[in-house]
C-alpha cells in the first residue's frame, strides 16, 4: 500500500502543490523589501501596490493547484499521442508492436493487420490484430491517419493503396520498394536493406583505405 494511503501520482499532485506554497511565500519575502523601490518607480500609494500584491498572490493559489490538475488529468502523452496501424506482423512488424520506444515521441501503434488466420484475432502487447481485409471498416473506430508499412515486397503497393483508400495520409514504408502514393500523402521509406548496403560500401572503403 502506498505511503498515507495516496497513490504515486497523488504524491506527486500534493508534492506540486507543496512546493507552489513554499514558491508563494518566498515570492511575498522576495518582493515585500522591494516594495518601497516599486512604489517609488511606479508612484503608487501603498494602498495600490498591497492590492497587487495580494492580486498576484492569489492567482498564483489558484494557478499552481489547477497546473497540477492538468499534469494529473492529461500526461504528455496522453496530450501529444499520435496513433498508427501497421500492416504485416512478421517478425519486423512484430518487433515494431512489441517496441515501447515510440511512445516517446508521442506516438502509438493502435491496431495491426495481416492476413495470416494464425495471427487475426490476436493481439501483440496489447494491440489487436485484424485481418487486412477489415481494415477500411476498422478505420471508423481508430483516429489514425499514420500507416507502418512491413509487409513482403510483393504486396507493398496493393497494401499501400488500401491503406489510402483507407484514409492515411502518412506511410512509413520499412519495405525496399518504393511505393507510389498521391501527392497529397506523405512517405519515409526506411528500408534495413539500404542501410545495410550503405554500411557494407562504407566498411569496404574503410578496407580499402
């Protein structure tokens, strides 16, 4: 059980709010000798500048405690998160479904599809997995506009026009083929076998040097 009987993210909120207080108070110690100077620059009376002191105070109390309220309702995540399906759950797409890397750039795989009876029906870390076929239907349920291309080389064009006519509008192609899109949509071709092949020419050279 945790600690006072509060959950991690209740600390954290009362550990916020904590240090808001400390902040109002020495903001008061900080400003109250620099009062005289302020007035004096300003020309107010006292009388005006305990007003804005006690103004400043007071949305400072009511900011700070609603800052933690928006860090405990809404995470960066949560806030930033841009889904993706992938097509393909062979053994790069697997690893992409198993890879928590991406939620760190605030982006998750939400739903995957492949054709393989053995696969469709399951689920990969959570994520499900449906056949390739339902992926226009599935689409209504999923706000994606991002597509992970991993699937062979043979069926990359015909599954990248499904993916379109699905909807996408951005394709992250890990195949060596190089797809053909509409203007409008946007690519990354991040072929392994290329940067295979780069990384051979390089330690050739090297060799040959």
């Amino acid at each position: 059980m945790a600690p006072l009987g509060m959950t991690p993210k209740e600390r954290n909120m009362v550990v916020v709010l904590l240090a808001g207080a400390v902040l109002v108070v020495l903001n008061q110690t900080l400003l109250s000798p620099a009062l005289p100077s302020i007035m004096q620059h300003l020309q107010v009376d006292a009388t005006t500048v305990q007003w804005l002191t006690s103004a400043y105070a007071l949305t400072e109390a009511v900011v700070i405690p609603l800052a933690a309220w928006f860090m405990g309702r809404f995470s960066t995540r949560q806030l930033y998160i841009g889904g993706m399906v992938l097509f393909g759950v062979g053994s790069l797409g697997g690893a992409l479904l198993r890879d928590s890397g991406l939620n760190h750039f605030g982006l998750e795989i939400v739903a995957a599809f492949d054709v393989n009876p053995d696969l469709v029906g399951t689920a990969l870390n959570g994520i499900p997995i449906y056949h390739s076929d339902d992926f226009e239907e599935k689409m209504q349920a999923y706000d994606v506009n991002i597509g992970v291309l991993t699937v062979p080389i043979e069926i990359a064009q015909k599954i990248t026009d499904t993916m379109v006519a699905g909807g996408i509008k951005a394709v992250w192609n890990f195949t060596p083929f190089r797809i053909r899109v509409p203007e409008d949509i946007v690519v990354q071709n991040t072929s392994l076998y290329a940067h295979l092949a780069v990384m051979f020419n390089r330690l050739n050279f090297n060799e040959i040097r």
